[in-house]
DNA sequence: CCGGCGTCCTGGGGGC
DNA sequence: TGCCCCCAGGACGCCG
C-alpha cells in the first residue's frame, strides 16, 4: 500500500534509470491503467512514442515525468498495489503487466507498469503552474487541487492550520484530505495519531496550533522513518522501480496491531471499523473527546 | 458548499 | 475440500 515514502523511493528509481530516455513504443495491456487519460490507451501509446522524458517529481502519492519538449507530463499514481518497475527488455511479463513503456537507447530496460488491483494508473496531462512553482516542474493539470505534502519544503504550515480550524471534521478526515495535505494514507495517519496520542474522531476544531503543529512533526517524522528505510512493504505487492521489496512493517506502532499490547503502555490496541476501512488506535493512550464518540 | 459514503478491483483468507 | 463472502483501501463522483 504505497503512501507517500514507498512512491518517493519509486521517484528516485525513475529519476536514475529513465530521466533522459526517449519512447520508442508504449503497449497498453490493460484499459483500466490508463482510464484516465482522456484519448484511452491507443492515443496514450501514440503521443507519448518519441517524447523525452525529464526529471520525475511528486506531489503526495502522485509523481509525473514532463516531457522534455513539451508543457505535458505523464502522470502516474500506484494506487493500492501499483509498482513501476525497470526491467531488462527480455524479463518474462508480470502476471498483472498492464503497460509498457520501450525506450529508443540500447540500455536494454524498459519501464513496466505493474498492478494487480487495478486502482493505479498512467495517463497524459497538459502542466499547468500553480503560483509558486513554474512550468518547468510540469505540475499535470488533474492535480492541482493536491495540497503539497509535509516533506515539500514549500508546504505551507500556516494555511494547514487555519484549514484544519475552519473545518467541521475530524482528524483522520483531515489527515487523508488531499486537498489539505497529500501523501498520508491509513497506515501513516495511525501511526501518526498514535504518536501524538490523539484520538482518530477529534474534532479538528479543537486542535490548538502547538497540538496540530505536534501532530504535522509526526507525520514528517514516521514519514522520513519509512523513507530511510527505503519504504513500507506488508504484503510484498509493493516493490520499488527496480524490483526490490521495501521493509519497514517492524516498525509500525499502530496499524495493523489489533489486541497486540501497547508500546507505550502494554494495553491491548484496539481496530475500529471507520470509513469502509480500519482505525487502529490505543483505548489508552489516545482517549477520544467528549465530543467524539 | 461540503461532509460523508458508495464504487471501482482482485487475491487471500476465514468460515462453514 | 471447496465455495462463498469479506476484506484491504486511494480517489473520485454523487447525494443530501
């Protein structure tokens, strides 16, 4: 389940092994990958054959690669079980191949979309400038509504805060509002109220700046924990841009431990149905408010 | 306008 | 053993 620090580890792999390299020919195996991209999979194939790829960035859970000669990037997101993977040209097909992406040198990779899921995807935006970055980081249009994220150095605390405060939401929700904050996720979100004992359903309103500027150091913290340890891995479905698996799950505090004790204080951790998905959480250590339930 | 929930998808696992 | 149902969840669309 990539959140934020698997995709990161994904971008670094682009930028060294596809940075630079021009398409030679794109296959679409699978419609669903490139649902969104308005011209479907044979005019994705069509524009992309020829173009040069620059530098890959990332906003969140989305990285893009612009194109070197035009306002446009391809954007790509991993979904639930996405990965991007550089394989030798002769690598035998992944059972959930669902786009490949030939280049025109002789390095003899290729770059392999891979998603069992299906909930990932590549398509082709035209970029567009969002008043502080210019053109040249090639921000795709479709997610300019995505809030920087807390590792951006351009992410911007104040507007956070004022908007956490303004909101009739509870925490977890605003944690996994994109549009406040990218790049948190289920895992990272719990691992993040855990750290800062608070309850999933505070109301955000009632977060002080000292206790959401707390919580915001969290999530840089788990975040950059997972980053150095080159990205999260559960289920062995995520695997970086040259194959490897990640490693990290020992780590985890919170998601995933139901019943299992506290780290802080040894009672048995609790898992809450919330939102069609699962809150883990210490019945102790983050007590939900008098407004929650 | 915005919070909140349903939907998409597939393989693994639990229960009967 | 085999089948069925549930579960995982990011992001978007729609409803109230």
């Amino acid at each position: 389940m990539p959140e934020l620090p698997e995709v990161e580890v994904v971008r670094r792999g682009l930028e060294r092994w596809v940075a630079g390299r021009t398409v030679d020919a794109v296959e679409v195996l699978h419609p669903r990958a490139v649902r969104r991209h308005a011209g479907g999979g044979a005019d994705f194939a069509a524009r992309l054959t020829g173009e040069t790829f620059g530098v890959a960035r990332r906003r969140g859970k989305y990285l893009w690669l612009p194109l070197a000669e035009r306002e446009m990037s391809v954007l790509g997101h991993l979904g639930m079980s996405g990965q991007l993977l550089v394989q030798p040209e002769d690598a035998p097909d992944e059972k959930h191949l669902r786009i490949r992406v030939r280049f025109r040198d002789g390095a003899g990779t290729e770059l392999r979309f891979v998603d069992q899921r299906t909930f990932g995807g590549m398509s082709l935006h035209e970029s567009v400038a969002d008043g502080t970055d210019g053109y040249e980081e090639g921000l795709p249009d479709v997610i300019a509504h995505i809030a920087r994220d807390p590792l951006d150095p351009l992410f911007d605390e104040a507007a956070y805060h004022l908007a956490l405060r303004a909101k009739r939401s509870t925490i977890k929700r605003a944690l996994l509002d994109q549009s406040l904050i990218s790049g948190v996720g289920n895992i990272y979100a719990d691992e993040a109220l855990w750290r800062a004992k608070l309850h999933y359903e505070r109301p955000t309103a009632t977060l002080t700046r000292p206790r959401s500027t707390e919580l915001l150091g969290h999530v840089r913290d788990v975040m950059n924990a997972a980053l150095d340890a080159g990205g999260t891995s559960f289920d062995s479905l995520y695997v970086n841009v040259n194959g490897e698996s990640g490693y990290f799950d020992r780590s985890l505090d919170a998601y995933g431990r139901e019943d299992e004790p506290c780290r802080r204080c040894g009672t048995p951790m609790r898992r809450r149905p919330w939102m069609n998905r699962s809150s883990y959480f210490c019945p102790r250590c983050q007590r939900p408010s008098r407004a929650a339930s």
